[in-house]
C-alpha cells in the first residue's frame, strides 16, 4: 500500500475519495484545494440521485450510477456516525411529468425498457399525479414514479465530508493553486503549488472543470475537460408545497426539508464564468411555474452557478493515466458529481489499496479516447 498520497481537488469527489482511502487504511492524505473545500460545483448542485430519471440507455454509465446511488443509504447512516452530520437523504422519490401526448409517448418507451429490465418505475395517470402531488399543473397529462430515484443535502454532505477529513488527520490545503505535476522520468511524485512542492507516493487529480488546466510536463491529457455553467433559483414558500422531485421534459423542481424549492438547471459553455444571468432566471421561472403553477407567484430567494466538468462524450474519467503507476485521475462527472461520487470514491480507493480497477468500469478510463497516450519524458 502507498505510504501517502496526495489529491488535488476539494469537492465532493475529492473528498470522498480522502475518507475512502483513510478508511481502507491509508493515513498520510493530503488534499490540495485551489480555493474552499466544497464551494464549486459540488456545492451549487441541486443533490438528485436520479440514474433512472433519464436513462434511455441501461449500459455501462447506467449500472455506474445505479450503483452510487445504491450507496447512499449506508453512507448517509455512516456519516451520521462518523460525524454528526446527517445529510438529508430523502427517498420520497421522483416523478417524471409529461405535458403533451408525445411527452407521454417518450416516457411510456422510458417505462417499457426499464420495466423490462426489472427496474422499480410505476406508470401513473393524471389523476394519480395530482392525488400524490396537488400542486403540480392541471395541465399534466401523466407520468412515471421512480421510487429508486432520491436527493440529499449536498451543501451538509460536503459538511459532512469535510468533518471526517478533520476528524481523521487529512491535512487540507486550501487557496493553493497547483501549477504543475512533478515527475522523475516517467514516475509523478508530487505537485508544484503557488505555496511550493509536496511530494508523495501517488497523486490523485479530482479537478473537475479545472483539469485541462494542469500542465502533464509536455504531454496533454488526450481529451479535454471543458466547464459548463448550471444555474440554479430557489424559492421559499412558507409552507411545503411538494413532496417529490418533479422532472418535465424543460426542467426540475426540487423540495427541501425547509420548504425551499430550487429549480433548475442551465448548461452554458461560457468558460469559467460563474456569474448568474437575469435570462437564466427568466427561463427558470417559467420551468417551475409550468411544473407548479403556484411558483408563478414566489418570488426569487437565492440563484447560483456552478461550473460542471464535461467531456465530448459526457462520461467520466477514472483511473489511470498513461504509462505511470502513480497518477491516477477522477474527473469529468459533468452533472452527476454528487450522485457518483461513492462509487467513484470505492474504484479509486480499490485501485491504491488492492492495485486494480474492476473491468467493468473499463468504460471509463482516460484511455479510451487515445490508446497510445503516454507520459513525456
């Protein structure tokens, strides 16, 4: 087993990644942060642990997912214990709404393959919906309920992530930048930072939109790691006005505990510009007003961004990287950070601790966009 390790990055991949590793025995972590833990992407999600939701497709990335979110209830009790934290894992489950009859046709194909399949999903009418949810528009033609599919808290679960790091020893760096890897020859032993160089056995890069950004000596990662901008809005009613994630074909609501209700989502590719748009809003009020007819009349409390790491096929990069032992990579979840970020942190941690990934996370290495790529000496 490595003796330390270092990971570049502070979100919830990152941080994850830390508390798997101490668990599995790995003591001398530290974990470099470009600003404060936990504030980028993984803190302006909206927390839905949704692989059915959306999933036409039930290959590789859905079985990825599928199993992350099938994690979350021991983590959410293991947290609990660990750190006092609870994370607000809600299973309530999600509804899909149609608004249209060709809406409908498109989640009764949705239905079918995943009913197929054996997977928990329930058909509903327009009468069911608004049984279970009276607020949604009368407007809704009908729809499907994914009881599998949950959200949490993912501002308390970087809480939480960031409490066990403390807790258990993991030296945090934070507002230090790293400029570069170090090599010698082909080996990665460390990072320069704007601080100066930290050496150790292996270096870890959960670096989300910022990827692309560090410099691989005269090699580049064979594909690039671009962000794009999500916003989000929430409103605060004085009352609980849903019980369920609602999904329509333009957007989502989301209730929390406290009677919020976020709405969301953008994708931009405006670089990393974190700023929020008036436009933006705009549309997300008429996304909401259209799924609950009362948001028309709230007003916006919050709006935010964040910056999602995205590659061409919209895949994640696990594993190793070119021709090292000592690199190792977790990036570009692009809109499912939160929801993967357990099994993201269990292949990495199996990978440092036991020395393999399983092949059947094959989908999901650097490699499959260049075969060849390789370290410069």
């Amino acid at each position: 087993m490595v003796k330390n390790v270092i990971i570049i990055g502070g979100g919830v991949i990152g941080l994850s990644i830390a508390r798997e590793l101490h668990k599995r025995g790995v003591r001398d972590i530290t974990l470099v942060e470009q600003g404060i833990c936990g504030t980028e992407a993984s803190w302006a999600a909206a927390g839905m642990l949704g692989p059915q939701v959306e999933a036409d497709e039930l290959g590789s990335f859905f079985r990825l997912c599928s199993r992350s979110r099938d994690l979350y209830p021991h983590l959410s009790a293991a947290l609990l214990d660990e750190t006092g934290v609870d994370i607000e894992l809600d299973r309530s489950g999600t509804l899909s709404v149609a608004f249209t009859e060709s809406e409908m046709e498109t989640l009764v194909g949705r239905f079918q393959k995943q009913s197929d399949a054996g997977l928990a999903v329930e058909m509903m009418s327009r009468s069911e919906i608004l049984r279970v949810e009276p607020s949604i528009s009368g407007d809704v033609v009908g729809g499907l309920y994914f009881t599998g599919d949950w959200q949490v808290e993912n501002r308390r679960l970087l809480l939480a992530l960031r409490r066990y790091a403390e807790l258990n020893g993991v030296s945090i760096c934070e507002n230090t930048s790293v400029r570069a890897l170090i090599f010698d020859g082909k080996s990665v032993v460390g990072v320069e930072t704007d601080e100066g160089a930290i050496h150790a056995d292996l270096t870890i890069a959960a670096t989300g939109a910022w990827t692309s950004l560090i410099k691989f000596r005269r090699a580049e990662l064979p594909i690039r790691v671009e962000p794009v901008r999500g916003q989000i809005v929430a409103y605060q009613p004085n009352e609980k006005v849903l019980r369920h994630i609602v999904y329509s074909p333009r957007g989502y609501v989301v209730p929390r505990a406290d009677c919020r209700i976020l709405a969301g989502s953008t994708a931009e590719f405006a670089g990393f510009d974190r700023s929020t748009t008036i436009d933006a809003a705009e549309n997300l009020q008429r996304v909401a007003a259209e799924i609950v007819p009362a948001l028309a009349d709230q007003t916006i409390v919050d709006q935010w961004a964040g910056l999602r790491p995205f590659t061409i096929d919209g895949l994640p990069i696990i594993g190793e990287v070119g021709d090292t032992d000592d690199f190792l990579i977790a990036t570009a979840h692009y809109r499912n950070g939160v929801l993967l970020a357990p099994v993201t942190a269990e292949i990495i941690a199996e990978r440092v601790t036991i020395g393999k990934i399983d092949p059947a996370f094959a989908d999901f290495r650097v490699d499959r966009f260049e075969r060849s790529f390789a370290f410069s000496n």
